[in-house]
C-alpha cells in the first residue's frame, strides 16, 4: 500500500521507466555484461510513525526476470 506522494510518484517514474524500451531484454542483457552483473538487488526502505517497511527485489540482469519479491515490516 502506498501512503506518501513520493511513493507514488517513484512509482510511476519507475513504470514510465519500465515502459520506455530503455530497459529493454537487449539493453538489460549488454548492460549487465559490460558491469559484470547477473543480477541486481533493489531496496526499498520507508518509515512510518508506526512502522518501518522494506523491500527488496532480486532481478536477473539477462532476462528481466524477478527471482525474487520480499516484504517487511518492523513496529516501532
């Protein structure tokens, strides 16, 4: 759930990223070799008056792939 503009705005950049072929499968895949990286670990880390929650996402570099998708949440 998102609960700040921020967020929200993030995301949608994020979408319009996604969207726009610059990550395409061609692009990931030569970006990828020429870094040496078969994957990549994004994390996400918010705090809230009453919790803090991350996120993180394991994606494969070649294939676009997310291998991995996990959330969570600490009260305070």
């Amino acid at each position: 759930m998102l609960r700040d503009r921020s967020a929200v705005d993030r995301t949608i950049g994020e979408m319009r990223l996604s969207s726009s072929g610059f990550f395409s499968e061609d692009t990931r895949a030569k970006f990828g070799k020429s870094i040496g990286a078969t994957h990549l670990l994004f994390v996400n880390y918010m705090r809230f008056p009453e919790k803090d929650v991350e996120t993180r996402r394991l994606i494969d570099v070649e294939t676009g792939r997310v291998l991995a998708n996990v959330v969570g949440e600490k009260n305070r």
